[in-house]
C-alpha cells in the first residue's frame, strides 16, 4: 500500500540563483518527489516581509509532519509541514531575548532538528535544534 509520508524523497536547501524567486537574495527551497522520481511539490519560503535563507535540516516526527530548521531574516527559523504537499502548518522564529537594533547577533544552523511529539518525562512537545549564536557588540 502507498503511503504518502514515508514513500517520498524530499530534498530541501537553499538557492543563490538571482532568478530564483521574485527577489535575487538567497531563497530556501524543498521538494518531493515519488519513488519514481515524479514531482509531487516544490516550495520557496517566505514569512510576510523576508524570505527564509536557508534550510539546514528536516525531520519526519511522529505526528508525521515534514519539520525543518532553517535562517530567515538572519534568525534561526522552524517550520512544521504537511509533507504530502508542502503546505507549511506553523512556522516560528527564534530570537535572543533582549536583541535590539543595535546588539544585532548572528547566527548559523546546521542539521540538527528534532520534534520530540511526547516528552516521556512531561508528555509536553519540545523542539530540538543546533545552531550558532555570536553576539555583536
């Protein structure tokens, strides 16, 4: 039987390409594609005013969302994805507590992004994630 979660390749990255998308900055994308290599979706990334830079990282979680960690707007970005066809169900930002226009910090994700559904100890739902954040002064 077909299922449309785990018979799926999804590839997710970022695009340089100046004639990517209807800006010509860096522009997160993914994909799907069946088992036979026929094209199921494809997206780019924005959320409202900025485009989200980067993908680093995706997991299935056990609620079967297509979870990603990414950079938008230079702060490390989560979205959570139906990955039968890309719509994107939530999307959060991750900002320093106390960032001003000022004390700008920067950051850099890498792979690491887990949504653990059921914490065994809390039974509440946590986000797992690796990145890199150097304070400006």
């Amino acid at each position: 039987m077909h299922d449309p979660v785990n018979d799926l390749i999804i590839v997710a990255g970022n695009s340089t390409s100046e004639d990517f998308a209807p800006a010509a900055n860096n522009h997160a994308f993914a994909y799907a594609l069946d088992m036979d290599g026929n094209w199921i979706w494809g997206k780019f990334f924005y959320n409202v005013s900025f485009a989200v830079s980067t993908i680093s990282g995706c997991q299935i979680d056990d609620d079967n969302n297509l979870v990603m960690l990414g950079l938008g707007d230079q702060m490390p970005v989560i979205m959570r994805l139906n990955p039968a066809d890309g719509k994107v169900r939530s999307f959060m930002s991750l900002d320093k507590v106390g960032a001003t226009d000022t004390d700008v910090p920067w950051y850099t994700t890498f792979g690491g992004i887990y949504h653990d559904t059921n914490d065994w100890l809390t039974g509440k739902k946590y986000y797992y994630t690796s990145f890199i954040m150097q304070d400006y002064l």
